[in-house]
C-alpha cells in the first residue's frame, strides 16, 4: 500500500470536525511549527521536502515562497487556489469535502511561514457545500484556538477566509483570482509584476493551489527529508490523482509519485483496468490542457521504457511524444471513444472559458471549436487538419496567460497522434456519423 | 554611454534610453521601421497594453548580465527593457509569422466593411493588414455580429468592428469621472457596452472616438459625411475653458465636418481634447487657424500628395534591415 500522507485518515468516521482531526493528531504541525521551528524552519522543510505545485505548474514550492517580496510595513497574503474547473480534475473538491482541516492546517502553517495575517480560501463558485463545509472547519478551529488572535499564545495572528468564485475557469489562474478576488473582472493580470512582489492589492502575495498547501503538513511533521524520500528524483512525495473515464474504479487516489502508468491504469489497488472489458486507446493525463497520448505512448516512453506517474518521465520525449502530470487530472479513453468529438469538446470548453482580452486566445478557439465542429459532423475539409495545427501553433505562446496554450495543446496532440482518425472523419462523412473508428492505428504513428 | 542610461539594441540598432522604458518606446525612439505596430497600447492610456499582441518582438538577448534569450516571443509594450538587451522585430522571422497569425485573428470576426466605415482611411486596423497581414482569408464561418448602440446622442458603438483593445475603457476610467461603460461578457462574446444603454455623457468621453483604432467608436456629428480622405486636415486652436483647444479640423469645402484631437507619428493624441470643441464648434470663426496638417505618406489620406516614399534613415545604416527591407529600399533608389 502506498504511503498516504494526505489521505490516511479519510475514512475516519468525523474526521470532518476538529475533534475527530485533533484526536487523529490533527493541528500537531501547527503547534510544532510555532513553538519550536520559526517562520525561516519552516520555510526550510518545505525547501528540503523537493514539494513541487500541486496546481498544474510543478513549480517548486520553496522556492517560490522564497521569492516573496518583504518590505516593511507592507502586508502580505496567502491565497489558496480552490478554484479546481479544469475537466478531468476533481481532487481538492473530493480533500477539502471529507478532510477540510487538513487545508485548514495547512494555510495555518504557510502562512505563518510566510509572515501572512490574512489568508484567503478562492473557492469555485459552484462548490458550495465546500465553501460551508470550509467555513464551518475555520469557525472549529478559531473556536479552538488555532486561529484568530494570539496562536496558541505565541502572539501571531492569522485570519482566513474563504471567497466564492463566480464560475469563471479562467479565475483558476492566479492573477485573473487576484482580480477577482479584489472584486473586479477576471482578466489575468500581464506580467511581470509577479504575485511574489506585487499581487493582492498590489502587495506580496503567494498563491498555491490545495493539494500544495494540503502536503505542507506532513512535511511539517515528519520533515521535509522524510517527504524527499519518498517518490522519485525530483518528483517527490505523493500526489492526489483524479481518475476518470473508462476506467473499472474511477475515483481519486494518492500515489507516489514514479508509480508506473501501467501500474497505475490496470492494478486492483488502483483503477483496475479499462472499465467492461475494453481496451485502452488513449490518456490524457494531467487534465484537459496536457497533450493526449495514445495508448502505446503513455505505457511506455518512445525509448520503450516504462512511463512512471511523475513530472519528468511523463514529460519524456517533449512536445513530440510526451506529455504533462499536470494538475493529476488523469482521463482513460477506450476504443470506443471519438477523438475527434473529445478533442471539439475539450476546444468547445476553452473558447467558452476565454476571459477574451487578447487576440490570439479570444478568436483563435472559436475557430478552433467551429473547425472541429464541422470535422465532427461530417463536414470538414481534408485541409482542416493543417489549418488547425497552424492555428493552435499561431495561439501558443502568443497569449498574455496560459489558457491559450492550454487550448492550443489538445487540438495540436490529437491531430499529431490521432491524424488518421481525423482524415476517416473527413473522408468518410457519412461512415463517420453512424460508427467510431476504434483504436489508433498505432503502426502508423510508430513511423511518424 | 550617458549617466544611468541604459543601452539596447533593437533589430541591430543601439539606442540609449532610461531605465524603466519599454522595448516600444526604445524602438519608438528611433522610429521607422523597427517600431512594432500598437493595436491596443497607449502611451497616455495608464496600464494600456498587452492586450493585441501585435507588438510581440523576440528578445534574442536578455540583458548583458544574463544573456539567455527569453522562451517566448513578448509584448514589447509591456515589457521594459534591460542593460545589453537584444531585441529582434522585423529581423525575426519568427516574429513575423506571429504577427501575421495575430492579423488573421484580428480579421476573422471583423466585419470588413471599410467600403460603408467611416474610420477607413485612418484605421489602425486597416493599415495593419496592409502591412502585415495575408491576402486571403481561412476563415469560413459566419462572423460573430452584435446590434449598433447609440451611447449617448453624441457617439455610435458598432461594436462588430471593435478589437477589444480596452482603450475607450481606460479613457473612460481615467479621463472621466463615474464611468458607465465597460466591458460585458467574456472571450470572443465580450462585448464594451455600457450599463443598460446608459449615455456616456461628460466633458471628455468624445476621445474614446480618437482612441478607438478601428471603425468601432464613430463620431455621430461626423458619420457618413464624407470619407476621410477626401477631408483635408487643418491645425487650429481656440481658448478653451476646458480643455488645451488645440485640435485638428477636417474641411470640405468651406465646411468643417469633424473635428478631432491631434495625432502624433504613432497615432496618439497628443492631447485629450473636450466635447465642446469636438462636437459643438463646427464653424470656422471658432478657431484660430494654425496651417495645414502634416500627414504620414503611409496614410491613404496622403494619397494625393506626392511625396518621395523614402526609406526611414536607420535602414541605410544597418545591413540587417537593409536585407529585411529590400524591397523598399530598391523601391526609393528607383525614384531617386
Ligand atoms: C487557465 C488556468 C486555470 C487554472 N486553474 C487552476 C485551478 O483551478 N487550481 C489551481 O490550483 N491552479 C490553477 N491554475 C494554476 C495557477 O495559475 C497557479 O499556477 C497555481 O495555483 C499555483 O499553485 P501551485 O504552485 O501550488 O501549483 C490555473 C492556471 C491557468 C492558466
Ligand atoms: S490567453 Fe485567453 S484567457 Fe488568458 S488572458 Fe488571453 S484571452 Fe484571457
Ligand atoms: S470600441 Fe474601439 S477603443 Fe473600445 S475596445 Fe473596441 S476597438 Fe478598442
Ligand atoms: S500594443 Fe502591445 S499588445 Fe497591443
């Protein structure tokens, strides 16, 4: 059984309310973290722990908290990125309904490492069950001492609270969630500036996502050398992997990170296997903005290694055959599944959740979602294909923020692994609306 | 190399500027060719910018003490430029191609209308495609349309025609006080609107009309009188109470039928001009004359001066551009 760091006390009965979470050894992080280790302790567990973001970047946790600005007199914030809409993606819902006091916890410590007074929960708008659920596990632990004025009288104060979404995707990104949570439209902000010198009301700011501020815990209470160990090279600890599809046991499961793909998909512990006896066709394995690889290349990299369930081994072989852990979104498809109808849907999303502020993203996935359309319903053009890779090529790394690429990165994977299933769409219009083409055809693309 | 000046060097060419400027204003400080196109940035518009993504350049150099180049094309707008920087515009062929990406962009929703628009001639948007865009178009789907709003009796909102460059919302914001409009909606449904069909009504909100770069901000007072190039431009000034009453008029005949704020090189006002002057004083005895405005040869308005299309100096120095820009330069030898 996998080491559980975040989720080992989950089926406690109560674990919900403080005094189940207390009893299971709950708030024992914050107690050590301010009576004997100090902000700049703290600070340096998380450093040694390897922790890498949680949210989809994989940026390096202490190192971002190093890069927070600290002049004096200026206030700085903690703000946690519960805004989860990335499709595919349901793990901080599924932590923060059945374990809300390990985020809580878990804000206490970062803050304080941090130096922050007030913290701010942005949750997604739809989620408010979590948003209650949340309130009442803060309401717990000020009522217990662990928040408000005078922490376990060690004289810091701390405040969190928790801000609902207006069910935008893109306020997921954190300046667009800065703005929005400053009450004013969700557009991402242009950088530089960064948050770490100027993002909540123009101070300091961290933002993490909460799984991330979630880990921060165990870190706390067995050291960030105990965390390292765990996991492999420079993906270390354990991540939350939200598994959907076509799978025999879908749900969200903790692993350690270089578990192999393989292992992952088809052992009992885990999804055991594609669901009614089908067979795998492709993954996407980080949430909908990671390329999407076909069977073939996510068991295996083009090297013929096994692929393990991490940052580096997912992302082997580039842009050309690899792909991203991402947010931990992990989608199975099965042969019976439409590429072509998967790719328009994921591209009908982006272009509904573009804020519209520059160009590139704004126009470009209309026209990518009305190209994929017409290709979908058995009216597309044999050069709609390279009209849509030249299209996502003219979005990427065009934008102002990383939706664009995030749009732009499905439609150019599945044309680059799936193209013969696009060209039966187009050649075949009428075959094409009656019946699926079923696995890829994965000689071809062995050669391409 | 000046006190506390910095040096960077922008398609081949060194130019030192202070600290803190833009790679848009360093390359606005030497001109010509190398200056990348602004859809959406204005200089006297605070936190303008970023928006279009027209001006993307490439930084082929960091900075001299780091001199890794940066991954991705940037907004040279929006991005400040450092000791011993390297920037590439018209000599990157990279940044080309994105331009011409970001052209076709800007054009698949457009309505192209310029036949029946009363900014044709003098529309930012036009130009751009001239310079930088392709000839045919890929798109093959209905354009996106919305109603044309009056807001208030004085402007016309088709917002079919707009680039959501966000420049009419920043003079609002910043120009006048208790802005009503702004932006509604999100991605390629976002519409400027204003809160139900308000009127934008106070002494400054006629600029929006000058800042707009397309056709989507008309003048009421001025629309489908006359097509801009048949108009000849004149300086002139009043004593304003409100404003500084320097401003273009735009003549027929004996007539004057618009009036507008004055425009530099870059097609920036150079002063925010009142409603008063813009809407309300349409007779010559309002103004003190100045002399006839000058006008860039690359605007079609020009199109009856005959002026030598020379090459911009900086071409002739550098081999770089000369090859980048053979074309025009075989073209003015020619002349000569
Ligand atoms: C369009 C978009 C949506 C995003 N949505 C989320 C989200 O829902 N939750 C999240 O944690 N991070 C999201 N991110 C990533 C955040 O911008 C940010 O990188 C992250 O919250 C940082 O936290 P971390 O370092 O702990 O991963 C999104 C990014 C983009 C570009
Ligand atoms: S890339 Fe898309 S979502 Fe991001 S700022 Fe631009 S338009 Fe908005
Ligand atoms: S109406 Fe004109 S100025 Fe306003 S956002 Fe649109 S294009 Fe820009
Ligand atoms: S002018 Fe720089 S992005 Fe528009």
């Amino acid at each position: 059984m996998t080491r559980q760091l975040l989720l080992e006390h989950i089926n406690v009965p109560g674990i919900n309310t403080f005094e189940v979470y207390r009893r299971m050894g709950g708030y024992s992080a914050v107690e050590k973290a301010i009576k004997t280790m100090g902000p700049e302790g703290v600070l340096e567990e998380v450093k040694t722990s390897g922790l890498r973001g949680r949210g989809g970047a994989g940026f390096p946790t202490g190192m971002k908290w190093s890069f927070l600005a600290k002049p004096e007199g200026v206030p700085r914030y903690l703000v946690c990125n519960a805004d989860e809409s990335e499709p595919g993606t349901f793990k901080d819902r599924y932590l923060m309904t059945y374990i809300p006091h390990l985020l809580i916890e878990g804000m206490i410590v970062s803050s304080f490492a941090l130096g922050a007074h007030t913290s701010y929960i942005y949750v997604r708008g739809e989620m408010m069950q979590q948003i209650r659920i949340l309130e009442q596990a803060i309401a717990e632990a000020k009522a217990n001492g662990f928040l408000g004025k005078n922490i376990l009288g060690s004289g810091y104060d701390l405040e969190v609270y928790v801000h609902p979404g207006a069910g935008a995707y893109i306020c997921g990104e954190e300046t667009a969630l800065l703005e929005s949570l400053e009450g004013k439209r969700g557009n991402p902000r242009i950088k530089p500036p960064f948050p770490a010198v100027s993002g909540l009301y123009n101070c300091p700011t961290v933002v993490n996502n909460v799984e991330t501020i979630a880990a921060t815990v165990s870190i706390i209470n067995d050291g960030g050398a105990e965390y390292a160990k765990i996991g492999i090279g420079r993906s270390t600890g354990t991540k939350l992997i939200s598994a959907g599809g076509n799978l025999n046991k879908p749900g969200v499961y903790e692993i350690e990170l270089g578990l192999p793909v393989e292992e992952f998909i088809y052992s009992d512990e885990y999804c055991g296997g594609i669901a009614n006896g089908k067979q795998l066709k492709a993954v996407v394995a980080g949430g909908s903005s990671v390329p999407i690889l076909p069977a073939n290349l996510i068991l295996k990299t083009i090297e013929g290694a096994p692929r393990l369930m991490s940052y580096e081994s997912l992302a082997e072989g580039g842009f050309v055959s690899g792909t991203m852990l991402g947010s931990g979104g992990f989608i199975a498809f099965d042969e019976d599944q439409c590429i072509v109808r998967n790719t328009w849907n994921f591209t009908r999303f982006y272009h509904h959740e573009s804020c519209g502020q520059c160009s590139p993203c704004r126009e470009g996935t209309g026209w990518m979602e009305k190209v994929l359309f017409s290709i979908e319903n058995g009216q597309g053009r044999s050069s709609d294909m390279d009209l849509l890779v030249n299209v996502a090529k003219n979005i990427e790394g065009n934008t102002i923020c990383p939706l664009g690429d995030a749009a732009a990165w499905p439609v150019a994977s599945a044309i680059r692994h799936f193209r013969d299933e696009f060209e039966w769409h187009v050649n075949n219009p009428v075959e094409s609306q009656s019946r699926n083409y079923g696995l890829a055809n994965y000689a071809i693309m062995a050669n391409s | 190399m000046s006190e506390g000046k910095i040096k960077v060097s922008i398609d081949g060419i060194l130019v030192e500027v202070e600290p803190g400027t833009t790679i848009m204003n360093a390359a606005r400080q030497i001109g010509g060719d190398v200056v990348p196109p602004a859809m959406c940035y204005y200089s006297s518009l605070e936190g303008s910018g970023g928006k279009c993504r027209t001006c993307l350049v490439k930084v082929s150099k960091g900075s001299e003490k780091d001199p890794r180049p940066m991954p991705k094309l940037v907004a040279s707008c929006r991005t400040g430029v450092m000791d011993g920087m390297e920037v590439q515009n018209i000599t990157s062929p990279e940044v080309l191609e994105a331009r011409k990406g970001i052209v076709e962009f800007l054009l698949i929703n457009h309505p192209l209308d310029c036949p029946v628009c009363d900014q044709a001639g003098e529309c930012d948007l036009q130009n751009l495609s001239y310079k930088h865009g392709i000839e045919e178009t890929r798109y093959n789907f209905d354009r996106r349309t919305f109603e044309k709003i009056d807001i208030g009796d004085k402007i016309k909102l088709h917002m079919t025609r707009c680039i959501l460059c966000y420049r009419c919302v920043m003079v609002a914001d910043q120009l006048t006080d208790k802005r009503v409009h702004g932006v509604l909606g999100r991605g390629d449904v976002s519409e400027i609107s204003t809160y139900i069909s308000n009127a934008v009504d106070n002494d400054f909100s006629g600029n929006m009309i000058d800042v707009c770069p397309v056709g989507a901000l008309t003048d009421r007072t001025f629309r489908f009188k006359n097509r801009v190039w048949f108009t000849k431009p004149v300086e002139a000034h009043r004593d304003c109470p409100t404003c500084s009453g320097k401003v273009t008029l735009w003549y027929k005949g004996e007539e004057v039928l618009r009036v507008t704020g004055r425009k530099d090189e870059f097609g920036e006002l150079e002063e925010f001009i009142c409603n008063d002057c813009r809407f309300d004083k349409k007779a010559t005895s309002d103004w003190v004359i100045d002399g006839p405005r000058s006008v860039k040869n690359t605007s079609v308005i020009s199109s009856n001066h005959y002026e030598l299309p020379a090459p911009p100096p900086v071409i002739k120095e550098n081999l770089k551009l000369q090859t980048e820009n053979k074309k025009q330069l075989e073209r003015a030898e020619k002349l000569k």
